[in-house]
C-alpha cells in the first residue's frame, strides 16, 4: 500500500519515497518558507510561486496578502498613516 506525504504536501504518481514529497507552488498574496506557504506581511505583495515577498516602494501601504505592486499606495483618508514624510505629506494632502 502506499503511504500518504506529510501534511499539507503532495507527490506525483508513481512516487516511491517520502523525499518525492513536496509543496505545491504558493498562490500569489502568499511565499513558500520551509513549512509551507504563510500569508505576505502589511506593505509588501507577491505573484504566483514566490519564496520571498517584495517590499512597496517608500511610502507605499499595502494590506497583508497583497498580490501585486498595484496593490501599494500611498496613505489616504481611512487608512494608518506611515511614518515617512512622504506619507505624511501625502495624509495633510488628502485631508
């Protein structure tokens, strides 16, 4: 019989060795760390398959999952603002 892969991985078939076992690539908003996809931080985003999460440009906010760079903006009414004074600038702007 066969015996199934640790949690939260998968195998193809035919597969012979728990070390066939792997996680399957990471949706975008999400990166691949050692024990599976976590969640990308507040003001960075990913794309389909990242191991890493990318930074917003200075200044720019993004909610946490972001999934791409179009998803950083600069603080406006309704949203914290950072601590830069291009944000700042940016909050006195939109008041």
């Amino acid at each position: 019989s066969c015996d199934s892969c640790p949690e939260g991985k998968v195998s193809s078939a035919g597969s012979s060795s728990v070390d066939d076992c792997y996680y399957e690539p990471c949706s975008a908003g999400d990166y691949m760390t050692d024990s599976g996809c976590q969640l990308c931080g507040e003001n960075s985003f990913s794309g389909d398959g990242a191991s890493s999460c990318t930074s917003c440009a200075d200044g720019k906010l993004s909610a946490a999952g972001s999934t791409s760079e179009d998803d950083c903006d600069y603080a406006s009414r309704g949203r914290a603002p950072c601590i830069s004074q291009w944000c700042l600038v940016a909050v006195l702007l939109a008041v």
